[in-house]
C-alpha cells in the first residue's frame, strides 16, 4: 500500500472510529472461528478494537471443541431439538473443553511481542460468574439434564470491568444459584448480554453472513425478511444465529452484524467500510430513497466510475455531476453507503422526460432496489408534467422490458436526444407511459 492509499484509508475510516469509539460491542466467536488457521489474526483485530476505545465483550462458543472432548471419552454427542443433551459426565467434557477453549483466547490477547500486531497493548481480560443460567429441563418426554438457558445477567458487574477499560471474556457455561453449571449456547449468551447492556452493536462472528437460497450473501435484512430467511434454511446453526440476531434486535439491540472468518480482516471491514463484509440486520433496516446532494458526489463516483469504465454508462466528470447533482436521486443503506442512483433529464419535449445514470452497488442486485429507485423516479415525473420517461442502454434491456418499457427507436427521440444520440454506442431505446 503506497502513501497516498493509507491517507485514504485513515480519512475513510475515521468517521467510523469516531462513531463507535466509547460504545459496547458485544462480539461472539464460534468454536470454528477458534479453530480457524487466521484466529490469530481475528483476535488481533478485536484487541484492535479495544484499543481504538470500544467497549467489548467477548463470547466464545465451543461446540467442535465440546464433540472432540467427548469423542476422546467414548462418549457420543447427542442432540436433541437442535440441544445437546449434557448429562453429568458430558458436562465434565464441556467444561474442560469449554476452559481450554478460553485459556486459548486469553492466551492470544497476552502476546506482545514486538513487531507484531499486539505490541504495547496491554489488554486486561476479566471474566467472572455474570451469568445465572437455569436447567432446561423437560421438554416432549426429553429430560436434558445439564444443558440450560441464560436466567440473568449480572450486567452492573459487567459494566463495572468494561468501564475499568478491561476487556470481558464469557464462556457459554453458566450457574445455578445453588453452584451447579449448565450448557449454554454462546448465541443465547450473547444475545442476552448485549440486551442486558444495552449494546450498540452485537457481532456473531461464524463460517459466514446469512446467505438465501442462491447462495448470495445478503448484505441487510430487516426482521420480517429475516423470519422468512429463516423459514427457507435448513442448516441449523445458520438457523440458531438468525435467532440470536432476531432475539437480540426486538430486545433493542440497534444494530447485529453477521460476520464471516474465514475472510482475513472481515471484523474490520465490516465495522471500519461502507461495503462491510457481512450482514447488518436491524428492525428496519430499509434502504433511505432521497434527492442526491453535493455531499453524495463522491459515493456516486464510486458507484457509476466501474460502469464507465465498462462502456455501461456514459462518463461523467465530477464538475459535471457536480452540477447536476440536482437531478439525481439516490438510495442510501442503513450504514450511509450509497448503494443505488438515477437521474431524471428534462428533454426539447416538456412531456418526455430521459431516465439516465442508473446504477445499484453490484452486492444489492436483486433486492428490489432498482425497482423502487424506478417508481421514486416515476413520481417525480409525474409532479414534473412529465408523461413520458425514455431510457438509452446497451445490457439492462430485459429490466426495463420486464418494468413495462416498450422498445422504441431513434425516430421517437425528442429533437435533443436524436441530435445527441451516440451511434458508437448503439444504445436500445425504450420509452414508458407514466
């Protein structure tokens, strides 16, 4: 990375560091991650955060480590309803591997050697009994003994080593109030503790973000998008983390982001970029529709510039989006990325008006975005006299015929457009009654 790539790296992540400095970040590792070649990097990337002034609570989970464990003592995992059955013997095997699980993550927090990622920052970890669990008893004729259910959190001794700027460690094991340890989930744990808190942020941090039935990472969900996501899945723990985000977002958790490890770097980018690197799931997480300003220049640059520099839009200088950056409309993620833009050029016939400069952030393809963009625009036709809208492209025909264009030809142009119109290119046009 040359000089001038790290300037730009710092101004765009600043505002970021700005924003979630001072703020409680709940962050849940799966006993995947831990095993994952770039674990030591990740919790490199999490002291990073600690350093840079975030509050954070580390949840670890440990299943693979819990079925080694067992299988090292002839013993057989056995689920239930998605719920390990952890009778007392099973229950030493998740405690022994439970702590080891934990000694490795505290281990990777104490390295400081020079020259390596963790020098000089010094993370205290805490951990404590800040969880009261409760046996889940029986359920359909299942008795299941040792595996439990988070009760309470003691969230004012949680909130008493964060302010102390420790960093506090949990182990999905908690305690009854007469001493006995039960099995927990770390996706309930973390859920439960990032309500408790009152965190901004919940981070489930597992093999990868929530993917649909074509297998395509969704890059935000609201919570009735992600209840019918959950209808569609099959795979159980992508199951039970799609419950911990819904748990933890109606208990009032603004925002839960799920993050893949297998992505070296993935934490980071996703809370220090606006592309992210995961899935942001809020209550409402719909996408802001509104008229473009001088501020958004820059975000639609990076938007249109590699459709340019495909042939797929016609470039456009920032002088000149600068000024007619009041004829664009343009969708804004939840996060502040621009995802999508349009424009709306008046033409010589005051009732025809060029849909121009359509373009949505290749990861927001197929949501809907295009097609609301297209009926904002519509409206402002309409308020415009406008009862025509034409529109010139060379690979989205099959969109604008499937949103009710007709193909039409140069003839039908105004006298501008037909005066203006780039053979090179060879543009299909389309026209559509409004």
């Amino acid at each position: 990375m040359n000089d001038k790539n790290y300037v730009d790296f710092f101004r765009q992540t600043s505002p970021y560091i700005h924003a979630h400095r001072g703020k409680t970040f709940v962050i849940a590792i799966s006993g995947e991650a831990v095993l994952a070649p770039n674990f030591h990097s990740m919790v490199h990337d999490v002291a990073l955060l600690q350093s840079l002034g975030m509050r954070i609570v580390l949840v670890h989970g440990a299943r693979p480590q819990i079925d080694r464990r067992l299988q090292l003592s002839n013993k057989s995992a056995e689920f239930k309803q998605h719920t390990r059955v952890t009778d007392l013997e099973s229950m030493q095997c998740v405690k022994e591997a439970v702590g080891s699980t934990r000694l490795t993550i505290e281990s990777e927090l104490s390295m400081g050697l020079p020259n390596s990622p963790m020098h000089g920052a010094h993370i205290r970890v805490v951990g404590g009994n800040f969880i009261t669990a409760k046996p889940l008893g029986i359920q359909e004729g299942i008795d299941f003994q040792r595996a439990g259910q988070v009760r309470r959190i003691d969230s004012a001794a949680i909130n008493e080593q964060l302010e102390s700027s420790s960093m506090v460690l949990i182990s999905p094991i908690g305690f009854s109030p007469t001493g006995e340890a039960f099995n927990l989930s770390y996706q309930d744990v973390a859920s439960h503790v990032a309500i408790a808190l009152g965190a901004e942020k919940l981070i489930l941090i597992s093999e990868a973000g929530a993917i649909n039935d074509k297998d395509r990472l969704l890059r935000s969900l609201s919570l009735p998008q992600l209840a019918e996501l959950q209808e569609t899945l099959k795979d159980v723990e992508h199951c039970e983390l799609l419950g911990a985000a819904s748990l933890a977002c109606y208990g009032g958790v603004e925002r839960v982001h799920l993050v893949g490890y297998q992505e070296d770097g993935a934490l980071l980018t996703e809370l220090f970029t606006r592309e992210g690197s995961g899935t942001l799931i809020m209550k409402e997480c719909v996408e802001v529709i509104r008229p473009a300003s001088i501020e958004d220049v820059g975000g639609i640059l990076s938007l249109i510039t590699p459709l340019e520099d495909q042939s797929i839009l016609v470039k456009r200088s920032r002088e000149l989006l600068e000024t007619e950056i009041a004829r664009f409309k343009v969708v804004v993620h939840p996060e502040g990325l621009i995802i999508g833009c349009a424009a709306l050029y008046p033409t010589t016939d005051k009732t025809v008006g060029e849909l121009a400069c359509v373009a949505i952030h290749p990861e927001f393809h197929d949501q809907g975005i295009g097609a609301r963009l297209l009926t904002e625009i519509e409206s402002d036709g309409k308020v415009a006299g406008i009862s025509q809208l034409l529109v010139m492209t060379t690979t989205t025909a099959h969109w604008f015929l499937e949103k009710g264009f007709s193909e039409a030809n140069i003839r039908d142009l105004p006298e501008n457009k037909q005066s203006m119109y780039n053979y090179q290119r060879n543009s299909r046009i389309f026209c559509k009654a409004i």
